[in-house]
C-alpha cells in the first residue's frame, strides 16, 4: 500500500512540473511577442524562482535563458503573425486549457488513490483477522501439547562398553586382607584382563508447571503465578545392589551369570525460579529433592570424596542467588540429610550431615571461576569396643549394626569383640565383627578456574582438599590396643586432588576432544573408603599417584575414552603383620566407548 501511494505522490509531483513549464512556454511565448524590457525580466524572474525551488536544473535553465534571448532578438526584425490586440485573449484560452487538463488529471488521480486506500484498508483488516484466527489456533495447539502426558515425559540413557586390564606390582603383598571378608585375601599380584558393560536407562516427567497453578484457579494472568516446577526422575542401571560406587557388569563373571538391575535414581523435586529483575535477580533459585538422587554437592572433576556412580539417598536443598544469567557473581547453598544405613535393632542408624557454601565469577573476558567450602558428618559410623563377659540379644544386633555394611579398602578397623563371652549361658568364641577406628567429620575446599578464551576450547585447572576433623589418633589407639604414634604411623586424616583439563568440556559431536592429567593423594582415613573412587587403585583410601586420559567424538553423543592410572598405596596396608614386606601398586588401562541417548 505505501507503494502506491508513493506513486501517486510522483505522479502529482509530475503534473505540478509540466503546469510549471507549460506556464514557462507561454510566458517565453509573450515574451517573444511582447519584446518589452519588463516582460522580459519578469520571464527571467520566473526562471530563477523555477531554479531555485528545484523544478528544473542549471542546464534546462541556461537552455530557456537562451532560447528567451535568441527569440528577443529575432522578435525585433520578425513580422508578427498574430494581431497584438488577440494576444492576451490566446494567453486566457491556452492557460484555461492547460488549467483544465491538469485538474481533471489531479482529480482522476486522487479517485484512484482513494479507491486504492479503501482497497487496502479492506485487505489490512482482512489480514489482522486470519492473523488471529492463526494466534488462536496455535495457541490451542500449544495448550493440548502441553497439557499432553507424553509431552511432559523424557526418556534417556546411556550404555558404556569398557575394557580393563588391571596390572599389579610383582613385588606387592599378598597377605591383604579384603574388609569384606576378613578371612580371606585381596588378589594383589594376579593381572586382570576383562570387559565390562554399564547401561543406564530413566525418565523425567513434569507433573507441575509453574502457569499450572494459575490455569487451575482461572486467573486471567496467569503467567504472573509462579507456584514453582514438580519433576519426578526414576532410572535403573546395571551394578550390584550390595556396591553403592559401581554400576558395572563383568562380562563372564563367576560371581554371577547375570548383572543386578539397581534402582539408580527415584526422586521427586520441587524447584523454584524467580522473574528476573526480583530484587535485582538477587531473590534465589529453590530446588528441594528427596529420594534417590545424583550428587547434590559441587565436586568438579574430582572423585576424591564420592565416587561418580554413588547415588545419594535422602534429602537436599540447594539454593542459588541471581537469576540473570549475564552476572558475572553467582552464589549458592546446598544442605543436605542422607542416611547410611538403618537397622530396626538399634536406635543409633547410620546417617550424614552437610553443608556446603561457595559462589562462581566471571572477572574478565575469557576467565571464570568457582570456588566451594563444604561440611559433612557423619553419625554413629565408628565402631565401639565391647568388652563385657555377658551380653543380651539387644547386645550382639547392635554390634551387627555397628558393622560397615560395605567397604572397599583403606579405612583403619579393629576387631570390636575380642572377648570370650556368655551367650544365653553357652560360652561361645569372640564375634569376627570389624568396626571403623575413627570419627568422620569432614572439612572439604573445592574448586577450579577456566580459561575460556580459545571458546570452545576451555583450560581448566581444577583442585579437591579434604580432612577429617573426626581423626582422633589417641581414640584410636584404645580402640586397637596400641599407641597413638603407632596409629599416626599407620594412618592420616587429609586428601587432596590436583588436576588440569584442556579441550571440550563436554564431548556431544564428532571430533570434539579433551586431555587431562590429574594426581591424587589420599590418607587412610581422610574420608569413608566406601564412598570414594571404586576405579584409582581398586578402589579406596591409603593411595597416591597420577592419572591420564583423554577423550575423542566420533559422531554425535558417541564417543571414546581412555585412561591411564598408576598408584601406589602410602603406608603399609598390613602394618601388623610380620609378613607385610612389599608396598602394593597396581596400574589400572581403561579403554570405553560411550553411546547417549
């Protein structure tokens, strides 16, 4: 429509010039006829004023001024054809004629423009209507999708094939003794060479939207309503139900001829995003889940503390400040109740406590960090001695109780029953039930900086600190009957991971890499040996040594991995026994192929 009017406009703009020239002709015309000095200025006048505002140009105004001159001087020796007294009667009728011409052109083109106008205001509404018509029925279309269960469903998962060959040390000791089995030993000096496979499947579905809420009670604005999101999350993997920190089958195992199916993840989580602009984006994020969930707790790429399969049961709170994404400061809380392990005999279950504060930044072009402090405690883990001739059944279900339910290797134990007692009368040889030496409170200080200046290449250095404020070597010592510089020979209470990461953080498409290199120092009881990485060295505390890996895309959300880990214990795994002679080291090739779905 702005076309045609534009065009209309130039065709005016057309008509006014060729009125303007056409009265320009006739006033050259009497100019011609007239001869006199005051016509002839007037005719120049008319000129200049026709070159001033632009009708015509310097070269179409020279062309007149000469064309007036060359009739000026031809008039005065030219014999007039018309009689003078006719000529203003011919002036009247000429510009009459011209008059109307031009008006019945402006008139005929302002109908036509009219015409056009009411033709496109009929169009543009038109238009604006099946506009609606499409807003709506899109909108329809939307709100059945969303309110569609299999819309709100998400199905995923992931299968990893490994190979894993496991070299021991000739030299290394072979009287270790397997925690989980006192009576027998680890193998320590026997190569291993096996597959294995981990496979995960799970699903999320949205039961609550944060407009729900708004929709259910009518409200007009409902998008002003933020009660909040409701997820639910169930996955199932492969693993072993007895063995919280790995979710791998061996290929072939004479254990069993089948993989346990574990439940893996089963929570439900509410979460909380504010607008942006509360408070600044100041007001905080909210996320409370409770059941079987991932790791609540920022570790970076460490595993010193918890091992990536460990899935956390119980109940977490996480908070974080801004929400507008472009602030370079963000800080979070995350607080959190898991219990260990429960037993209807006693009333002291196993269970852990913690806290853990920390904040990212963004303080330069190509650079960011993020840095957390954390506190985790756990409750009636330790075993106590018992030492009474005579005990009740309450007695012997809380020594059971008192017993790890599952260990790998490294935390300093002791025998908590080495009496003869009376059992209902019968006197009966000491319990074999073992019991953790120490207390664990841990104080842990995480975090890593990134280098991103070579997007999508990322350089980060990353590190991991971890002590127990639980250790108590002097506790300790009563406990096993020897001294507390015994027990600070044998065991320590700190841990720490340093590591360096370049290339991708994260491998989704083909060619896309990453190479790390990362070394690990970690006491005997600087953490719970059960929860902490199940691959370096076996499994385990009482370790040190290097990591190195690397990754490679080989097509979208498949790709390859491999690592190489040497370790060496730090003390002696059988510091009592005469025949401890040999520290153990083992060195660890993993080769995976990784598939995502």
């Amino acid at each position: 429509m702005k076309g045609r009017f534009n065009g209309v406009k130039r065709k005016l703009t057309g008509i006014a010039i060729v009125v303007l020239l056409a009265a320009l002709s006739i006033s050259i015309a009497w100019a011609d006829e007239k001869a006199s000095g005051a016509d002839l200025d007037s005719t120049l006048a008319l000129i200049e004023l026709l070159k001033d505002k632009g009708v015509i140009n310097e070269k179409e105004a020279s062309s007149f001024l000469d064309r007036l001159r060359l009739k000026a001087e031809a008039s005065r020796q030219t014999v007039h054809i018309l009689p003078s007294r006719d000529q203003e009667d011919i002036m009247k009728k000429v510009t009459a004629r011209v008059t109307k011409d031009v008006t019945k052109q402006i008139n005929d083109t302002q109908k036509e423009a009219y015409a056009t106008n009411q033709y496109m205001a009929r169009r543009s509404s038109l238009l604006e209507q099946e506009v609606e018509d499409l807003k709506e029925a899109l909108s329809q279309e939307k709100s059945v999708r969303e309110k569609s269960w299999a819309n709100r469903i998400r199905f995923g998962g992931d299968i990893r094939l490994r190979h894993e060959s496991v070299l021991y040390e000739k030299g290394n000791a072979t009287d270790i003794e397997d925690p989980s089995d006192p009576d027998s030993y680890l193998n320590t000096t026997n190569d291993e060479h096996r597959q294995r496979v981990r496979l995960r499947l799970g699903l999320t579905a949205t039961v609550v939207k944060p407009k729900d809420i708004g929709e259910l009670f009518g409200l007009r604005e409902w998008e002003k309503v933020n009660a909040g999101q409701v997820d639910v999350g169930v996955r199932v993997a492969t693993g072993s139900v007895g063995n919280p920190v790995s979710t791998n089958y061996t290929l072939g195992d004479d254990d069993s001829t089948r993989s346990d199916i574990v439940l893996d993840r089963a929570y439900l989580q509410w979460s909380y995003k504010p607008r942006e602009g509360v408070w600044g984006g100041k007001f905080p994020q909210a996320m409370v889940t409770g059941g079987i969930m991932a790791n609540p707790w920022y570790t970076s790429y460490s595993t010193l503390i918890w091992d990536s399969d460990l899935a956390f049961e119980g109940l977490a709170l996480n908070f974080t400040t801004d929400t507008i994404e472009v602030n370079p400061f963000k800080a979070f809380l995350t607080l959190g109740y898991f219990p260990i392990q429960e037993s209807e005999w006693s009333q002291d279950d196993k269970y852990m406590l913690g806290a853990q504060v920390g904040f990212s930044l963004k303080p330069l072009r190509g650079w960011q960090a993020k840095l957390a402090a954390g506190y985790y405690e756990y409750y009636n883990v330790a075993g106590q001695l018992m030492t009474d001739t005579y005990r009740t059944r309450e007695d012997m279900y809380k020594l059971q109780a008192m017993t790890p339910k599952f260990m790998q290797k490294g935390n300093t134990t002791f025998l908590m029953d080495r009496t003869t007692i009376y059992y209902d009368g019968i006197s009966d040889d000491a319990y074999e039930e073992y019991g953790l030496a120490s207390e664990f409170k841990l104080i842990n200080i995480t975090g890593q900086i990134d280098n991103t200046y070579f997007w999508p290449v990322y350089v980060t250095l990353y590190w991991d600190w971890v002590r127990n404020l639980g250790y108590d070597a002097g506790d300790m010592a009563d406990k096993i009957g020897v001294s507390a510089s015994t027990i600070k020979e044998w065991s320590g209470d700190t841990g720490y991971q340093l590591g360096l990461r370049v290339g991708y953080p994260k491998i989704k498409k083909r060619w896309d890499w990453s190479l790390y290199v990362a070394y690990r120092y970690l006491e005997t009881d600087a953490v719970l040996d059960a929860y902490t990485d199940s691959d370096f060295m076996g499994g385990g505390t009482n370790v040190k040594g290097f990591i190195f890996g690397g990754e490679l895309g080989l097509m979208k959300n498949v790709w390859l991995a491999a690592r190489w880990m040497s370790g060496d214990e730090i003390t002696d795994f059988e510091a009592v026994s005469s025949d401890q002679d040999e520290d153990y080291a083992v060195d660890i090739l993993q080769v995976d192929l990784n598939a995502k779905f």
